[in-house]
C-alpha cells in the first residue's frame, strides 16, 4: 500500500475521534478517559461516573434511619483484594515523581435484563368493580417475563447446592454471642468469578468446591444462577452484581474481561489502584449495588498500596411477605438471648401450613411476593444453634425444604421478632479449610488467563458483609393490588405455637431452592 | 477560554482569537507539526501556519467542533510542508507510525477494494468499535503520530503497555477490515 494512500485515507477520521484524542493531556476537567457515551451497540462502554453516595438520603446505619423495611431487606457483599506480591507494585510503570492521576473507567459493563413491571396501581373501575381485563394485561407480561427468567436448563443448581451445603455450617458456626449472616449464592459467584480469573491448580480447587467439574460446566450454570434469580420488576427486586476492579498499569485479556460481562453479568473497571478516588469509586459501586444497606461495612473496604485487583460481588434482595404481618398485631416481648433477655418486638400471624421437625430442631416458613421463601429453624429447649449447624440434618433438610419427610400440615401461631441484623466475616480461612489454598499465596496463584503481568499476585484478604433486616409489611403495602383468590383448603386438625424467643436459624431461599442468605440471630 | 467564544472572536475579526488559539493549542499543534515534518523550526512555522489557516478559514466556516478543526489544518499544513521538502530524506516520527499501521495491513489488496475515503470510513466505523481508551491510543499513535513513549507519558501507562495495546489493536483492525471486505 503506498504512503500517499494511507495519508489519505486517515483524512476520514472524523472529527469527534480526533478531538476526543486531542483532548488527552489537556486540562484535568477535560480528562479524556471519563464521560461522553459510547457507540450504540458497542459491548465496551464508557464509564457512567458512579456518583458518592448521597449521605443524606442513606443515611448512616441506625434502626431508625430507613424505616419502613417493607417486608424484607437484605444485601450481602463480598470483596475479594489481590496484592502485586512482587515487591515495590507502585513504581511499576511509573517515572520517578510521577504522580497517580484518576482515570477509573469501564472497560466493560453487564447488561441486565429488562423485566416487565409488577402489576401495582389502582385496577379498580370508576363502579367500583374489580378490573380483572387490565390486571390480567399486566399481570401476564410480568408473570412470563419471569417465567421466562426462572426457566433455565436442567440441573444447573448442581453444585451450587452442594457447595451451599459445605459451607453454610462452616461460616455459621462459632458465631458465639453475636448474630452472623452468611450468603452461599454471593460467595459462590464472587469464587465462580475467581475461578475464571485463574488458572491451574488454582483454578482446580475452586472448581472442586463450587461442585464443577470445569471450567466450561461453571460458564452454562452461572449465568443460569444468575438468571434464575434475577428479579427487577418495579416491587421487589434480587439482583446478583458483580465487578472486576483493575490497576490501570495491568495488561488485561480483553477474552476474560469479555467472559466476565457476558457469563457473570459483571462490570470491570480499570484506574490507578493508588488513588482515593478508586477506592471511592469501589465504595460508591458497592453502595449503589447494596442499596445503601451495608453502609457500615463499605465505608472500611480500602486499598493497600499493593493492591493491584480486586473482585466484588454482590447480592441485594428487596422483597415483600405474599401475606404480610398485621401491624397492629406486633407486641413486646422478652427473647432470651445468650448473654440475656432482652426486650424486642415480636410480630405475629396464623399460618395454616405445614410444620417440619428433626432430632434436634423444628422449622417453618414463610413465603415471599416472588416465589423466594424465608425458613425459620428453631433449636429445640437445651439445644444450642452450633448443635443444629454441626448435625447434618440441618443441610439435608434446607435441601429438601418442603419435601422433608417430618412434616405436618397444621395451624402455626407465628411470632417472629423484628430484627436489623449485619456482620463482617474474614472468608479466608474458612476458604483455606475447605481447600482454597493456592488462592492465597504468592508464586502460586496463577492469573493467567487475567494478565501475565501478575506472576506474584494472591488473594490477601476476602471480606463478606451482610445485614439481613425484617419488619411487617410497611405502609407501601397500600400500594400493592390483591388479585382476589377463590376457594380455600380445609382446615388442618392440629395447632402449634412456634414463637422464636430464642436464638434461631433462619434461611432465605430462591424459588429453586438454592439457599441466598442463611444466618443465626441470637440478637435480634 | 470556551472554543465557542473563540470561533465569535474570529467571526468578530477580533485579533486576539489567534492568541486564544495559541493558548488553548498551541502545544497540542506544535506536538502534531513535531511529529510529521520533524524539525522544531519546521514546526513552529507550521503552527504560525495553522492560525493563519484557521484565522482565513473562520469566517466563512464555523465548525462544531473546533478541536479537531484546528488539529487537521495543523496536519494539513505539515504534510503540505513535508512535501515540499522533498530534498529532505524523510523519516519522522509520522513516517515510521504510518509504517506501523501500513505493514499491519499488508497483503490485504485494500487499494484494489477500496477507495482512500472509503477505506478512511470503515476505519472511523473500526473505532467506534473500540473502548475509549483503546480509540484514544490508537488516534493519538496514527494520526497525531505521537511516539509510544510520549502516548504512555500522557496517559500515564507503561510503554509496553501501550505498546501491547495498539499491536492488539492493529490485529483487530485487520480482522475488521478482512471481514469487511469480503462483505462488500
């Protein structure tokens, strides 16, 4: 090709390429790699400034400050920091004197899908009548739009059942005093993520506890976990988000990056890891993805100097009770917790469903508007919560949920107190227990498939929030339409009172069974 | 000053929009000039040059985006220089980045294909193609023909970084021009 032609053919750049190249080394408020929109179509996506959150309109954490809970809030996160491990990480690539400029960026961003809202409004005609022509409209968009989320292939909750099953007793346990929440789905992404990151015998392990037999089995059944519980329709709302968050001065594989958009549903962004404004810009994600609920936790999420990566994933769950709480029917009364009583507020209703049993435990449900449900698992008197989380029982049953075979339908007097409960759990070395090793140490952590730029990067540390907090339905309740249902199942012959004054278990489900958040309340 | 105000000063005939220009430009345009005729006294002439085209140009134009006006006068300027100096054994920093992306592109027959201005389109609708950054580098190396070195000083990457990234790049432009071409 001649010289001349070439010349000629660059005269065609357009305008708006040149002057957005032109604008690289100008002025700090016209830094190239922030703003502006991308190409339609285009996967790559520039950055949509994530905003700090609003301080105002979260708040900081107090039972007071976000009240009404509307059913049921919950939000889990888990941020997994890799170091550089190979000495001095800050002067790699950088000139002396140099010093770090922001320039956090989306190299990738996750499209989620649309759903069809949620049949809310008023349906009642000017006569008072019941508007069952557009309830039905409305109701059968959203209905098969999640039909159609929920339907994915057969078996792909293999493995992650059994990886809930391995490792709910091992976070659970020990929780002492204090109150612990531990979310199997939220960690089983953030490790899948992890998995697809490295390669070897890294990668091995973290298949063998995810319950894959490789790499290709955990790219069909984690965008189907994903899927299967991706709920956004207006009302409630489950979403799994996660993100990859890079050093600018890494040489990323655009093929992995891609992997983790189109198989993870995850975001990667790429700045200087050295800046405030990255790990603002981490916080702020992490805020906006956990609805402001894990303020507390976020606010400690920091950088060290050798941070060269670092992967968070997230689970948020907004949801209301299918028959909510009466308000007036909520009393005080003393839950007998393990460092005393205490006084709190118990909320109460007459279920007429099944109660379930085991040698050591007795346990009932309530369901969720979306299908989702939340199981209560009450030790018996003089058995301990550790007990029931070491006895296998426990597993087996949040596995077969309502197919356990003790189990009777009868009239359950529910009092369930109301609780706003967080914690902080270090996963490292429950991780190390259960045979993640190589994760965690220098030389033998392999990236590869990430970047070749990181022979001596590790895992240093893995942190998991998460704040589980319930109420009665809250005054938006007004809001919701009640299809009215006919007909009604014969009364059951047996009553029970299942009043959970002492520390209990409790197990939020998806309509697959796959366990999303478990935790132990011995604090309401 | 805003570019906007800068393009009522032309229109105005107002002298001291050629000193705004210089201002806001001037580096940017000198860098540019640098690139392609290779000599600082060449280039400072060139950049005279530049607001003189600008100042003749503007009336009667009024580009949108004054920018990527500015910077192709300077690039016409220089090239027209260049040219001129045909005595001069050229080999600029122009010369070897045009090299760069011309050897990447060999034994494609994009001459026999193509037109120069539509063979210029496809590339635009390539870069759209790409994340910003990577358009940014990729620009920056090709048509303002900064050396890699200085691409990593302005953006604060390392050299093979930079480097790393438009050999990817040009690969990716060659697979997009391959396919595009058979679908012409």
């Amino acid at each position: 090709m001649k010289q001349e032609f070439l010349e000629e053919t660059l005269q065609e750049i357009s305008d708006r390429h040149i002057a957005e190249a032109a604008k690289l080394g100008m002025s700090p408020a016209e830094e190239v790699f922030i703003g502006d929109a991308a190409a339609p179509g285009d996967i790559y996506r520039p950055e949509k400034q994530t905003k700090k959150t609003d301080k105002k309109k979260n708040g900081r954490r107090s039972k007071c400050s976000w009240k009404p809970i509307i059913a049921l809030a919950t939000a889990a996160a888990v941020v997994a920091v890799i170091v550089f491990g190979g000495g001095d990480w800050w002067n790699v690539g950088r000139t002396p004197g140099e010093s770090p400029v922001l320039r956090a960026h989306a190299v990738s961003e996750a499209v989620y899908p649309e759903m069809s809202p949620y049949p809310m409004g008023n349906f009642i005609k000017p006569n008072g009548e019941f508007d069952h022509e557009s309830y039905e409209v409305v109701n059968n968009a959203w209905r098969q739009d999640r039909k159609e989320q929920r339907n994915q292939p057969e078996g792909y909750t293999e493995g992650a059942d059994q990886f809930a099953a391995v490792t709910i007793p091992h976070f659970l346990r020990g929780a002492g005093t204090g109150n612990v929440i531990y979310s199997p789905l939220n960690v089983y992404m953030a490790l899948a993520m992890a998995a697809e990151i490295t390669d070897g015998e890294t990668r091995a392990q973290l298949l063998a506890l995810l319950g894959a037999e490789d790499i290709d089995a955990l790219r069909w059944k984690a965008p189907a976990i994903w899927n299967a519980h991706y709920h956004r329709d207006g009302a409630t709302s489950t979403v799994l988000a996660s993100s990859l968050w890079l050093d600018e001065r890494i040489l990323y594989k655009e093929e992995t990056v891609k992997n983790l958009a189109e198989n993870y549903y995850a975001s990667t962004y790429q700045g200087d890891m050295q800046t405030t404004e990255m790990g603002d810009a981490l916080r702020a994600w992490l805020n906006q993805q956990t609805g402001g609920l894990l303020e507390d936790s976020i606010r400690n999420v920091k950088f060290s100097p050798e941070t060269v990566l670092a992967l968070a994933s997230t689970v948020y769950l907004r949801e209301k009770w299918s028959d909510e709480f009466s308000e007036k029917a909520t009393k005080t009364d003393i839950f007998h917790a393990p460092t005393g009583d205490v006084e709190c507020d118990f909320m109460y209703r007459q279920l007429d469903q099944n109660y379930y049993w085991a040698d050591k435990f007795g346990g009932t449900f309530k369901t969720l508007k979306n299908g989702d449900c939340m199981w209560f698992i009450l030790p018996d008197e003089g058995v301990s919560v550790d007990e029931v989380l070491g006895d296998s029982q426990l597993t087996e049953f949040l596995a077969a949920e309502e197919k356990w075979e003790n189990s009777k339908r009868v009239v359950i007097y529910f009092h369930l107190p109301k609780f706003d409960i967080s914690s902080d759990l270090d996963l490292k070395e429950g991780l190390t227990e259960l045979g993640i090793t190589e994760l965690f140490i220098s030389g033998k952590a392999d990236f590869t498939p990430l970047s070749d730029d990181l022979p001596f990067a590790y895992v240093g540390e893995v942190s998991h929030a998460a704040r589980v907090a319930v109420d009665e339905e809250g005054v938006t309740a007004a809001a919701y339409t009640e299809m009215p249902a006919p007909g009604a199942a014969p009364p059951p012959d047996e009553e029970i009172e299942f009043k959970l004054d002492r520390p209990f278990i409790f197990a939020i489900t998806g309509h697959d069974g796959l366990p999303l958040f478990v935790g132990v309340v011995n604090q309401p | 000053m805003e570019d906007r105000e800068i393009i009522d000063l032309l229109w105005a005939r107002v002298e001291t929009a050629v000193s705004a220009l210089a201002d806001k430009y001037g580096r940017l345009v000198y860098q540019l000039s640098r690139n392609i005729v290779g000599s600082d006294e060449d280039a400072s002439e060139c950049v005279n040059d530049t607001w003189l085209g600008v100042w003749d140009s503007i009336p009667p134009h009024k580009p949108e985006i004054l920018r990527a006006y500015v910077c192709r006068i300077g690039r016409n300027v220089s090239l027209k220089r260049c040219r001129s100096n045909t005595a001069a054994k050229r080999n600029t920093a122009y010369d070897v980045a045009l090299e760069e992306l011309e050897n990447s592109l060999s034994g494609l027959t994009l001459e026999e294909i193509w037109s120069a201005r539509e063979l210029g389109r496809a590339i635009d609708r390539f870069l759209d193609t790409l994340d910003r950054q990577t358009r940014v580098i990729f620009v920056r190396r090709y048509w303002f023909a900064d050396s890699v070195k200085e691409i990593a000083a302005l953006t604060g990457m390392s050299e093979n970084n930079i480097s790393v990234r438009l050999s990817r790049t040009r690969g990716r432009l060659r697979r997009y021009l391959e396919k595009e071409g058979v679908e012409l």
